[in-house]
C-alpha cells in the first residue's frame, strides 16, 4: 500500500466518504516533492477533475489538515503551503528583505515541545514552521561580523 492509501485507509476508517476529487488531491499532496498551494493543487485536479472548483479543494485541504495528515505554512509570499506531515519534518528561515530561504532541522526546534508542556501545558505540533527575520547578507552588519564570530569561537 503506497502512502497515500494508508492516508485514504485511515480516512475511511473515521468515517469520511473517499470521492474520487478526495483521493486525487490526496495522491497530488504525496507526490509532490516540495510545497504545493491551494491554487498549484487545484490546477493540477482539473486535469483530470475539469469541473472540481476551487472550494472543494479548500474543503479538502481543511479536512486533511484538521486530522493532521497535512500541515498549513504561510512562507510569506501571501500563500499558503501544504505540505504532508509525515515527509521529514522540517523547519524554514526567510529573509524578510530578499526572500531567501534556508532549511531548520527538526532538531533545533524540538526541545521547544516539552518546555511550552511543563510551562504552558500546552501540547504544540510544531509541526512546519516559517521563520522570519534577516539572512547574513541583509543584515546591517553584513556577513563579515558573523565569520569574525565564527573566528573568535573557534580560537577559544
Ligand atoms: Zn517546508
Ligand atoms: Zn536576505
């Protein structure tokens, strides 16, 4: 059973009618290698699907996306990104000047759950996350200061 049909397996399973529109944008989220927007999914169901309009797709998405299957990801270019969960999760910084964007392992992040659990009791999905903020060469103090850093560091 591919990937997806385990997605399919498990939706059946709660109790959700598989259509055909359902299973197709299932199986385009699990074959797509990067993150697919609302717009980029939908085109790509009217090949098969010409008169799936968007709003199904919408539907679609919250359903998936409310049983955690996929995760939701604003990445700053005013859309959102759908990503399925399970595919190595994975962080994003951004930089809010020009738009570069570089991976954050998991890793970095982790340590965060069980904190905001014993503070907050609050069980995060810190599940895909878009950071903001300036790369090395925006930031006003340029590349330079940071490698000086690394120098110093590395001298200690
Ligand atoms: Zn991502
Ligand atoms: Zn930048």
């Amino acid at each position: 059973m591919t990937g997806h049909a385990t997605i399919a397996e498990s939706l059946r399973e709660e109790g959700y009618r598989l259509t055909p529109q359902r299973m197709m944008i299932l199986a385009i989220i699990y074959d797509s290698e990067g993150h697919l927007s609302a717009e980029e999914i939908h085109q790509r169901v009217r090949q098969q699907y010409p008169f799936v309009d968007i709003s199904t797709v919408y539907r679609t998405l919250n359903l998936l996306k409310k049983l955690r299957f996929i995760t939701e990801t604003d990445l700053g270019d005013e859309c959102v990104r759908y990503e399925l969960v399970d595919k190595g999760r994975h962080h994003h910084l951004i930089c809010r000047q020009c738009g570069a964007s570089f991976a954050l392992e998991h890793e970095l992040l982790a340590p965060l759950a069980p904190r905001l659990l014993e503070k907050y009791g609050f069980a995060a999905d810190l599940d895909h996350f878009a950071i903001f903020g300036l790369c090395q060469q925006c930031r006003p103090e340029g590349p330079a200061l940071a490698a000086k850093k690394g120098q110093q560091h590395g001298d200690a």
